[in-house]
C-alpha cells in the first residue's frame, strides 16, 4: 500500500494531493519562507475539522507551475515587495528571484476546485 499524501494530527488521511486540496475543510492559510532553500519553505493550511495547522513543502506543489524559475534571490534588494516575509500575504511577485514560482503557486492553490 502506498503511503498517504497527507495525515493529519486527528488521523485523517488523504491518499493524494489531489484528495487534499479538493478537501473543502482543508484551507489555506499562508506561505512560510526558506531564504536558502526556497523548495524548502511551507505552504500552510488549516484543517477545519480539528483546527490543526498542516505544514507541507512548496516541493509537494512545484509540478503545478510550469513558468521560469529564477536561481538567484532579491530578498533584501530595492526590487523586493517582501511578500514572502508576510506568512499570510498572498500578493504575486513579479521579480525575477528564486522564490518568485513559489509566489505564483499560491493562486493555483488557493484556486483548486473544492468537492
């Protein structure tokens, strides 16, 4: 058997990530960055059911982007509006910077047909 995408602290599991997103007590509820390791960073979301906050990896979801992806960061340049800096600000950054994909993962999220 295959391992679940998701469980969370209740014990509620989602086989897929397609099973978590469309998961209408499963909400979004912020991004929490990784400076040095951008595919390290959390998106969060809120399990309804129990009130639990569950912390996935921004990899979980990178697939779901297919637009460039930038290498160097500029976090702390005059070109940086520090969304990522925010964890529940969920504003597009339009720079070129490594977190930048990260940024334009969220409407997708966000977006995701709810069952």
């Amino acid at each position: 058997m295959a391992d679940p995408f998701k469980q969370c602290s209740c014990r509620k599991t989602w086989k897929s990530r397609d099973d978590f997103l469309s998961d209408p007590q499963v909400e979004f509820v912020g991004y929490q960055v990784s400076v040095k390791k951008p595919e390290e960073g959390l998106f969060l979301f809120n399990h309804k059911v129990c009130k639990t906050t569950l912390g996935l990896e921004v990899v979980c979801f990178a697939d779901l982007y297919d637009g460039p992806v930038y290498t160097q960061s500029k976090m702390g340049t005059t070109e940086c509006p520090a969304y990522c800096l925010k964890e529940n600000n969920f504003e597009i950054c339009n720079i070129e910077c490594s977190m930048a994909h990260i940024r334009k993962l969220i409407p997708i999220i966000r977006s995701w047909p709810k069952k």
